[in-house]
C-alpha cells in the first residue's frame, strides 16, 4: 500500500478508536482531565515534536549520520537501543578451517556462518601464545574467497570456543566497534528486507535463516567444518515483532544523549523514585548505553521530520518554528537555499515514538505559557517498569536539553502482569487477558481491587480466585450500606456511648494509616489497613456490638450508635473510593450525597482524622477481647452465636475496666447475667 492512501486509511480509524479507549478506561474508572487529553498524532503535538527537533538542532544535539544501525528487517525501520528486547535460544556454534596463507589453517568458532560473505577479518588475543604466530598474516575465507586479515585485539576472548573469531560487517556491536577502531573493509550482505545480496554469490536473495543451513552443508561437503556445539545464547530482538535485529548501515537522525550519561544518572537521583530500588534500574540502563538515541523510523505514519535536503548542496533546510507543522513531502521550505537552489529533497523518515511522548509536560501544558510555568515540573510521573529506559530516560532528556529541569519530582513505577507460568502477559504471545472481558465476568471495582493488592513496583500473577474474594468484597459493602441505611442519622452530637467512641477512634487510626501510606506512594498497604478494619472489625464486631441497641428501647443510645454508624459507613465509602469508584458511587449518590452537598463522592471531602479517645481505644478493645472468648465458648458447646445465655462467668486480667463495657457485652452476646473476676481469661 502506498504511504498517502496507508495514512489516509490510519486517520480515518483513529477517532473510532481513541473513542473506544476512552469508553474503556471509563468504564475501568479512571478519572482524568479529558480536556488535557491529547494525540501524539495531532497537528498540535506534531508541532510540539517538531518544535522539539529544532530546538535541538539548533542547539547542536539533533544530528544526521550514516553510520551501522539496528534494524528490523521484519518492520524495516532503524530501531533504537531502547527498542529492544531480549531473547533466550539455542543455536549452534560452529567450528570452522579457515587457509591461511603460507601457515597452514586457523580454526575459527561463530554462530553465524551465514555471515561469511561479509566476513573482513579475523582477531585473536594479543597474548594468546596458540596464535602469535597467525598475526598479521592474511587468510581465506571458505565458499566466499575474499582475503582478510587476522589480527589481535583485547576484545578477542580467547576462552570462548577456539579463542580466534571472524569478524563481519555486521553480526554484533563488537564488529561495529572492531570494524572502526581497525577501519576494515564495509562488506554489505544484507539488504534492508533480511535478504542476502550480490556478494553472497550462490545464496543471493535467499532469508539469513535459509543461507545458514545451506552454507553449513557446503561446509560439511568441503571437510572443514569441524564440529557444531549445542549453545545458549541471549539475542536481542525487535520490541514489536519480535523479530531478531541486525546491523546495517542507513542514514539516520540521531540525538546526542552518550555525551551527557554522567549528568542523565545525576538528574536521575534527584527525582525520589518509588519504589526507590528502580532508581539502579535507571542508572544501569543510562550508564550501558552504547548509541545515541537514533529518533527517525522507516515507517509511512507519524509525526514528519521537519527537513528538506537542498538538491544542489546537500543542506539541511529547516522550517521556521511560526510554520509549524509541516509536511516534507507536500510542502516546501519557504526560502531558498544559502546556495541560490530551490529544489529540494524532503525528508521522508517520521519521528520515534518517544520523540513525541517525551514531551508529555509540553503537551499537557504547553511550551512556554503561564500555565506551563506555575506547574512544571510536575509533581508525579506513574509508569510501569519496562519504560524506564524510554519513557522515564528520554523525558528526562528532553526536559533538560530544553529547560534544563526535571520534568517531575516523583516517578511511581508499576509492576507488570505475570501468567500462571510466570511470563509476562502480552497478546503477541497469546496469553493475554483483556480487561474488558474481565470486567464483563466480574466488574471493574473488582478488577481494581486485585490490582492495587501488591506492593507498588511488584508484579501480580493473574489468579481468577483473587478476583472472586474481590467480588465478595463488593457484595459485603453493599449489603452493609442496605442494613445500615435505616439506621443512618445526621447529627451535631457527638456518639457518647463508649464503644460508638471506640469504633471512631479506631477509624481516626485507619485514617492516618491509610493517609500515611498513599502519601508513601503505598496504596496497596492502604488498602490492607482498609480491609482489615472493614472486615474485622467494623463487621464482625462493631456491627454485631450495635445491633442490641440499633433495635431497643432506649432512644439515648440508639441515636449514638446511628450518627457513629453514619459517620463509618460514609468515611468507608471516601476511603474506598479511589479503588473502588463505581459501587461507592452508588452507594453515595443513595446514602449521603443529599446531606454531604457533593454531586459526586469523588469531588466530595476527603476525610480527615478526629481527635482519637485512647480510654474509648482501650476499653473497646478489651470488649471486643471479651466477647471473642465468649464467641469461642459458645463454639465450644455446639451453640449458635445468637444463643441467650442465662449467666456467664468471665474471667479477664483487667476485670475492673471491662466493668465500663459490660452492658455492651452483655447486649452482644445476649447474656443475662455477667459477672465478672480478676484472673486469666477463661468463660464458664
């Protein structure tokens, strides 16, 4: 398909897309600003990467280079170093003769024979004693016949298979930097399609895959290859593939990011990362790179480079930033050469992906406005781990070679999705789960849920049982909101009975905790403090402690028992909400968003502490104590919960405070007649 009618095509699917994206993070829960939404593909953010480019043009940071690159010959398109990923197979490596003239043979071990027609020399360790004797001297190489050099370099490891190793143009970055520091011979046997040219003779148009098994079998025809090993070894492959890369030469734009590696790792310490431990993530990706950052791609859609090339000189020819965007291809520069020319030769490579979200800030706030000003640098950056290397780094980057400042204070980094096996869940692996079929079978609170039950920047193993407990949760606090919706009052007084004071204290205590922990950027400990109260102490107590009163005579405790329930259930929802925003949404449009004055709990006040009752704290605590012993006494006699027991004998080390509380564990337990001594806790 021709690039015109292949981005014609791209345009008219956009919207329908970006449509039903913002359908499903609704639907997920999420909460944004969708007037700061934007498209890295729209004509503003375009502009703004172009912007970009030219600034560091200008700046002398852009630059264009024909130099070896990575390459996908499966997308074929250059690729950059943060574009790909690693791969664990099995090869072989295969121990090959090489002529050497006038000194018999070399024995040389590779993986890749199929690169014997771009082979331009051989290296050995300058102080290997096996190969003293070959340095300098000039060997054949099989099937192809060109003469190449054998020479020493540090970088030859003579442990690995026989310690001599052929070097081509190019199978590794080590042939980059031998194929410089020696300036070697370029021989170029790849074409951009992953096909082998010309110079391959008889394997000429044939897949590098294809040429390997035919090369070796004329190897093993000849009588000089020797043997073959069985080897693991780790690849490097394409991230969209995922194809294995190689090296080729093309033209390209590039970035000058390994000039400045020692201030990228300094601003990366500035920033508090959390979990902080992803900060050696950061500085080891930093301090490994080996290529600048190479920003244009072979691909018929994105964001245009914004040059000509003058047909006469060679220029670069740059648009004026007031002309932004611009498109290469359909328009043209509005000056003439420097040269007198005004013919021109666009550009017609587009940008790296993470040329344009590198400018986040910019394009949420734009460039050079008062908002941009009072708000940069933000104040968090949330991403998952395995963008660390883009867009964390070239964020960075960017907002340092523009503004020289950070871009945000804090980074919160996530984990990712493992599967029963323990892979990370993609679709091009085909153990991917989507969100929106998860959603359909169990909603998306509890879809939210499981997600936030691991620590931040851990990773969570998809587990259907995790998803139902979440299921029983939501259930739970519905059916809690329904029993207490009768039983609700709005009050100014405060609850005075002694254990409506517990429960509050104790909902002060969660407050803090949880506040503490999401401040921490630790929502998942937050939620476990949630939990626990909601669970277990809310539920399987305080609820049962209130119910004697919520449905007797006196009209004194009654009101206490309903303003503090009131106050747990609404303050349980606010907390909640941020997990859990649809049923708690639900929940308060029913309940409370009448005598709250919030149209929605999400713009509603968050809670705040209250002063905490630590004689309220210790008493409820010794009651609820007391009446788990009695729980377990009843359990022990085969009896219901709700039995009626004439008389109970409770003995308790703290007896005379438990005084303060008996009536209400009295009316719990539905107990007669209590009586209550000093001594270890037993119940008779």
């Amino acid at each position: 398909m021709k690039k015109e009618d292949f981005n014609v095509l791209v345009r008219k699917e956009i919207p329908k897309w970006e449509a039903k994206y913002k359908e499903d993070l609704i639907k997920l829960g999420h909460g944004y600003d969708w007037d700061a939404t934007y498209s890295t593909i729209s004509s503003e953010s375009i502009a703004l990467a172009q912007r970009s480019f030219i600034d560091l043009y200008k700046k002398g940071l852009a630059y264009r280079k024909e130099e070896p690159t990575i390459w996908c010959t499966r997308c074929q398109t250059a690729l950059a170093q943060a574009d790909l990923e690693e791969k664990e197979r099995e090869t072989k490596l295969n121990y090959i003769n090489f002529s050497v003239e006038g000194a018999g043979q070399i024995e040389i071990a590779t993986t890749r024979p199929e690169l014997l027609p771009a082979c331009v020399g051989i290296f050995v360790h300058p102080t290997d004693e096996r190969y003293k004797k070959f340095i300098g001297k000039t060997a054949v190489v099989p099937i192809f016949g060109q003469k190449i050099k054998i020479m020493a370099d540090e970088k030859a490891d003579p442990n690995f298979g026989t310690g001599a190793v052929m070097t081509c143009t190019f199978g590794d970055k080590t042939d980059i930097d031998w194929w410089k520091k020696h300036k070697l011979p370029l021989r170029i046997v790849l074409e951009k399609n992953g096909r082998l040219n010309e110079l391959a003779g008889q394997y000429k148009g044939m897949k590098l895959e294809e040429a390997r098994k035919e090369i070796i079998t004329e190897l093993q025809k000849m009588g000089i290859l020797n043997k073959q090993e069985t080897l693991k070894q780790t690849i490097r492959i394409c991230w969209r593939c995922p194809t294995a890369v190689e090296f080729i030469v093309t033209k390209q734009w590039f970035i000058n990011i390994l000039d400045n590696k020692e201030k990228f790792i300094e601003l990366g310490k500035k920033i508090h990362w959390h979990p902080e431990y992803y900060l050696k993530l950061y500085e080891n990706w930093v301090e490994n790179l080996s290529w600048d950052w190479l920003i244009s791609r072979q691909r018929h859609f994105g964001p245009n480079i914004p040059v000509w090339y003058c047909e006469k000189c060679q220029k670069e020819i740059l648009p004026d930033e007031k002309d932004l965007p611009v498109s290469p291809e359909t328009d043209r520069p509005k000056k003439k050469c420097a040269c007198g020319s005004d013919k021109f030769v666009p550009e017609t490579d587009v940008f790296d992906t993470w040329m344009t979200s590198s400018l986040t800030p910019q394009l949420v706030l734009g460039w050079d406005n008062k908002k941009y000003g009072a708000i940069f640098p933000m104040t968090v950056r949330a991403s998952a781990r395995d963008i660390i290397r883009t867009w964390e780094f070239y964020t960075i980057v960017k907002s340092w070679y523009h503004f020289k400042s950070l871009p945000w204070t804090n980074t919160l980094i996530s984990g990712m999705i493992y599967d029963a096996k323990g892979e990370e869940m993609h679709k091009s692996r085909g153990n991917a789960v989507a969100p929106q079929d998860v959603i359909v079978k169990y909603c998306a609170d509890a879809f939210r849920y499981w997600t936030i039950s691991s620590t931040i920047g851990e990773s969570l193993v998809y587990n259907e049982k995790e998803l139902v407990r979440a299921q029983k949760l939501l259930i739970k606090l519905w059916n809690v909101a329904r029993f207490c919706e009768p039983n609700l009052l709005v009050s100014k007084s405060k609850p005075q009975n002694i254990i409506d004071k517990w429960i509050l204290s104790r909902l002060s205590d969660v407050i803090n905790s949880y506040t503490k922990s999401f401040d921490n950027y630790d929502p998942a400990t937050a939620q476990r403090v949630l939990d626990q109260f909601f669970w277990q102490e809310f539920c399987d107590f305080y609820l049962e402690m209130i119910k004697y009163r919520i449905y007797g005579a006196d009209e004194k405790d009654k009101k206490s028992a309903q303003t503090a329930l009131y106050e747990c259930i609404q303050t349980l929802l606010k907390l909640w909400a941020p997990v859990l925003p649809h049923i708690t949404e639900e929940i308060y449009q029913d309940l409370f968003a009448k005598s709250d004055g919030a149209k929605s709990i999400h713009i509603s006040d968050f809670p705040k502490p209250a002063t905490i009752d630590k004689n309220a704290l210790e008493l409820g605590n010794l009651a609820v104590e007391a009446i788990t012993a009695i729980r377990k006494h009843k359990a022990d006699k085969n009896m219901s919960l709700g039995a009626e027991l004439d008389s109970v004998v409770l003995q308790h080390p703290q007896a005379s405070k438990l005084e303060s509380v008996a009536g209400e564990i009295k009316g719990t337990m539905r107990i007669k007649q209590l009586e209550l001594r000093t001594g270890e806790l037993t119940v008779r």
